[in-house]
C-alpha cells in the first residue's frame, strides 16, 4: 500500500449531492489525519454572463449568488471540528480553471470533488469540472458520487 501524506485538501463545492458527499468524505480524511481543509466555492463567470444578458443586472446576480456561497460556506464549516485546520474561499471564475489554479497557488496534497454539480446545460456547454482538473493538476484528485 501507498503511504501518502496530505497536509491540504481543496474541496470545491456547489451544495450538490455529490460536493456534499465529497465534503464529507474529505471532512473524515481531515479529521483522521489533522489535515488543513480548504473549502472552495466558484461562482460561474459563465453563469454570470448568461444573467447579466438575460434577467438580472451584474451586481444583483453576484450579490444573489455570494449569498448563496457564503451561506453554503458556512454551513460546511459548522459541522468542521474546531481542532481541524480550514479556510474558505469564494470567488467569482470558471469552476475548472479556478479549482486547477487555486490547487496550484495553495499547494494542495489532494482534490476530492463530486462527479458532477448542479446543472447539467453548464455541464454541457463547458464541459466537467471534474475532467477539467483531472487533467490540469499534479496532485491526486478523489471523484466522489
């Protein structure tokens, strides 16, 4: 058996079923191993795009979807014991992209993602997130259901 160290873990996360199982996943990995979490929330720029053209004003959207965000955030990091080590970020990019970028600035040991997120036309058009950091970091990345 491999024995691999991780002192950081980046979860992004959506408030999907399978972020949600993904968190919980690496929530039991931190604990067991003391290992920093860094919890990650994208707001879709592409989302964003298609709001600000269609139905909402820029700034009512990304408030709306900070919100959003920020409550998810911190439901997540209520239920992380206060001995684990965490952070959270919320930032406004493309999911792919900004969760490749943000393993690489923050030196993670470990991804663990869900399989899929919310909205399977995002999905679509610009293609999985979780192919998407596959294939644009070293690290291991953990696909949960």
């Amino acid at each position: 058996m491999i024995d691999m160290e991780f002192k950081k873990i980046l979860i992004p996360v959506d408030g999907s079923d399978p972020s949600m199982n993904a968190f919980h996943c690496a929530l039991d990995l931190a604990k067991a191993h003391k290992t920093e979490m860094i919890l990650l929330y994208v707001i879709d720029a592409n989302e964003m795009f298609y709001a600000t053209n269609q139905v909402m004003l820029s700034g009512e959207f990304f408030e709306t979807m900070k919100g959003v965000g920020t409550k998810l955030i911190e439901k997540l990091v209520s239920e992380i014991p206060e001995d684990v080590p965490h952070k959270s970020i919320c930032v406004v990019g493309i999911p792919g992209e900004t969760a490749s970028d943000i393993a690489k600035s923050e030196e993670v040991d470990l991804i663990v993602m869900g399989n899929s997120g919310k909205g399977a036309f995002n999905a679509f058009v610009t293609g999985s997130v979780s192919q998407y950091v596959i294939h644009h970091v070293e690290c291991p990345v953990l696909i949960v259901k």
